[in-house]
C-alpha cells in the first residue's frame, strides 16, 4: 500500500476492529509515536501494538471524520465515543517509502471555556 | 490559488505576518469557523478576519509543523509561542471550487498527566 490516506484508513479500520495484527502490519518496525501532551514515546512495532491492545481498556469506538494525505504525510480527526462522552482525536502521521506508518504524533484536545475576552466576537453551538 | 496545501501555507504565513487583508482574502465570503472544544464559532469573512486580529492580542509568534493537502481538504499543525509558552494548534480545513477556505476546523490541546494504568506501556520525554 503506498497512499498515505488508505494507510491511514486501515490503521483506524484495524484500531475499531481490535485486529492488532493487522494494526501492527501497517506500521514500520521502527515506528515512533509521541504524545505531545503527555511526553509518552512509544518505540517499535511490537510495543506499539501493546500500548494500543492494553492502553485503553473499554468499549470505545471511533468513527472517522476525516482523512488528508498527501505524499508520504497523512492527518486524520477522529471522533471517539466511549461511556456516553464523545471526544476528538487529531493524529499526524509519516510514512516511509514500503506505505508503512513511521511516526506518529497524537493530540487529543479537551473541552474548555473561552476567555470572555473575546465573547463579543463568536457565536457559542 | 487551487492546491490545498499552498492555500494553508498562505493562510499561516499571513496570520503571523498579522496581514489581515491578505488572510481574509484566503477565505471565503461564508467561510464557518467552529472551534469543538469551546463550541465557538465565527460565519463569514468579515467577522472571521475580526475574530483573528482582535481575539488574540500579545506577540504571539507561530511555526508551520506539518500541512497535508489532498484534494480541497487539508490539515495544519503549527507550534504557537507566546511569552514562553509553546503549545500545538491543529486544523482541519475544507476549500472551494474556487481554492477559498470555506470551513475552519480549530484544535488546541493541552498539557496532561497520563493515566498511571498505561505507564508501564511508554516512555516520558
């Protein structure tokens, strides 16, 4: 596979389905993923697909709100649902020449109030 | 203008050059602004210029991380500094036929602690 969009496609594809040997097929054996939030680094294929399979116990489920690729950098915004709350999921993602995902950098925003510094100047939904 | 990525590239430098005539040329007339974490949300281009060159006041200075383009979609991550402090903002963008920005999208996580459950699955950087 060598379009960064479908790679992206079937690594939440294989994420919703809990198939972690097809998740871990879609990444290079060297993938590095970061959390900039949190400062977690994860190295390598194997503790990669670990960190997903028991990192995030639960029934959650994710739907894709979309995908952007372009050459070998992809983005996707996930919507993730789990106990009643909906939250948003932003990954970057590289990919080496062989289509496989080489680095992944993970945001997941949270809910907050705006400054009433600016309310004069948005509508609230 | 119709590639998707020069019309973000355009659109940030503009913002960190306060050019604000030169980024509201960079969207549409209706252009919708919806940040999901404080449910704001900005229409039309007027506001929306409005919005950005008075709702954020200090020397704020930004840097292009990533853009993917693909087709009239794309997704920026800039590194935002501001009296010291440096903070990712992620977008997601949809343009018209006409190569306008017709639809903002607006991310800003912040810095978390990770659930102990998982320490033993990352490393800290």
């Amino acid at each position: 596979m060598d379009d960064a969009h479908d790679a992206v496609a079937a690594y939440w594809a294989a994420a919703q389905a809990r198939d972690w040997p097809a998740f871990g097929s879609l990444v290079a054996a060297d993938v590095v993923y970061e959390a900039p939030q949190t400062r977690e680094r994860v190295r390598g294929r194997a503790a990669y697909v670990r960190f997903n399979a028991e990192g995030f116990p639960g029934d959650w489920q994710l739907t894709v709100q979309r995908i952007v690729g372009q050459g070998r950098s992809a983005a996707s915004w996930i919507q993730m649902s789990d106990a009643g709350d909906h939250y948003a999921g932003l990954c970057f993602f590289d990919l080496g020449t062989d289509g496989l995902i080489t680095r992944i950098t993970d945001f997941w925003p949270v809910s907050s109030e705006p400054p009433a510094s600016r309310a004069h100047l948005a509508e609230r939904y």
